[in-house]
C-alpha cells in the first residue's frame, strides 16, 4: 500500500499535465467556462493544484521511506489516501469528456476520502512528532480543503448544465450550496481543530469565488461575492478561535501547531 500510495500520488500531477494539453479533450477550465456560475472561482486560485501535489508527492516519500516514525494506525489511513489521490487524478479526464455525473460521483467520493483521511490522521497523531504533522497532516489537510470547496463548485456546474434548476436565477439555489459548503467547511475544520493549512486552501478558493462574481454579469452575483467573502471571514475566525482554545486548555509548556 505504501509504494501504491507514491504511484497515486505521481498519477495526480502526471494526468494534470496530459489534461491541460488536451489529451483528453477540452481542458478543464474550457470546459467549466461553458457552464458559468455563481460559485466559479477565478483561473488563478486553480495554481493551487501545482502546490497541493507536490505537498501529496512529499507525504508520499515520507510514508514511503520513514513508516517507523509513523503511527501504527496510519495503516488504517492508507486506503482513503489512495483513493482520495486516484479520484482526483481520474477527475479530470472524467470531466474533459463531459461525463458531468459520473466526475460529480467522482469528486464528492474524493473530498469525502479525503476529509475522513485528513481527519483520521490527525487524530491518530495528534500527539507525535512535529515531522508527522508537516510532512502527513499538513498536505492531506490542504488537499481536502480544497476539494472541499471544489466539490460545491463543480455540484454548480452540474445544476447549470443539465438545466437542473433555472441558469436565469441562479441566486436562490447558489445560496443554498453556500450555506452547504459552510456547514462542510466548518465542521471538517473543528474536525481538524483548526489545522491551518485546510482553511488557508478553502479561504484561498473562497477569494478566488469572489474575484470571479465581482466581474460576472449573472444576477446575483454581486450577492455571492459578498457571500463568498463573509465565509472566507467565519472561516478564518473560526480556525483562530480554535487556536487559541487549544493553546489555553493545553498543558503548560505544551502546545500544538
């Protein structure tokens, strides 16, 4: 399982490059441009892809060549690793051929392996060296995060799409999917206790959404900046609040990063 995890973690990177040539088709962001929405984030925020695999590919290496400085448990984790690397990585040809249901079974099935790995691994090292935490912790909880918020933007895409819900007013259902990826985002957060780098990739995303409405001539999306930004704000207050909560009922002289 380990030498599988490094090869799914090479297969990310690697399908990202065969997909932005047109490989498999339109890339993913020619696709995404055909089904305008008010969750859209701007191109730039996707540059966080090139940060997160090579983040997954560091984990890899290090769970590949120091597994007696890892948990015992981690084992346990291994699996949803693995699959959460594999569903992103065949995501994007997925989505390049606009099999939009099946990529959205794909990307829900990957962010939810992913939050239960970040959180599991956490979990089970919460009390380990400073090394775990950088080199497991860190790049998983990243990588959720932003397949987190990926997972709402592309459920919008979808509802666009297929004409699921009026693409005229997009206003009353975008909310909706706002106050779900909240609830998401909050909750994997106190999961985690606060682990920074799951909020930093969500608020990054979050940023990302409001730039993109700020320019968009869809109703609404003036709202949905506001929105955007108003949970980029909970969020990050809230991961402080967690902060902080964590280093007053630490013992003395004991805290966590």
């Amino acid at each position: 399982m380990r030498v599988l995890l490094f090869v799914a973690a090479l297969l990310m990177p690697a399908i990202a490059w065969l997909s932005q040539r047109g490989v498999f088709g339109p890339t993913n962001g020619e696709v995404s441009d055909r089904y305008p929405t008010l969750l859209v984030a701007e191109g730039y925020a996707f540059s966080i892809w090139g940060l997160i695999f090579l983040a997954d590919l560091a984990l890899s290496v290090y769970q590949l060549v120091k597994a007696e400085r890892l948990p015992k448990d981690f084992i346990g984790i291994r699996p949803r690793i693995v699959a959460g690397f594999i569903l992103t990585a065949i995501w994007m040809p997925i989505f390049s051929n606009g099999l939009f249901w099946l990529a959205l079974l794909v990307i829900w099935l990957g962010a939810a392996a992913l939050a239960a790995a970040a959180i599991g691994a956490h979990r089970i090292g919460s009390a380990h060296d400073r090394r775990y935490r950088v080199w497991i912790v860190w790049p998983l909880c990243l990588h959720a995060g932003w397949l987190s918020l990926a997972a709402f933007l592309n459920t919008a895409q979808v509802v666009v799409a297929y004409e699921l819900l009026p693409t005229y007013a997009q206003l009353p259902w975008s909310l909706a999917l706002f106050a779900g990826l909240a609830a998401w985002l909050l909750t994997v957060n106190r999961k985690l206790d606060g682990r920074a780098p799951y909020a930093l990739a969500a608020v990054w995303g979050l940023i990302g959404v409001a730039i993109a409405q700020s320019s968009n001539a869809i109703d609404g999306a003036a709202a949905a900046v506001w929105v955007a930004g108003a949970l980029a704000v909970v969020l990050t207050a809230q991961t402080v609040w967690i902060k902080r909560q964590r280093r007053r009922d630490a013992p003395a002289g004991r805290t966590r990063t």
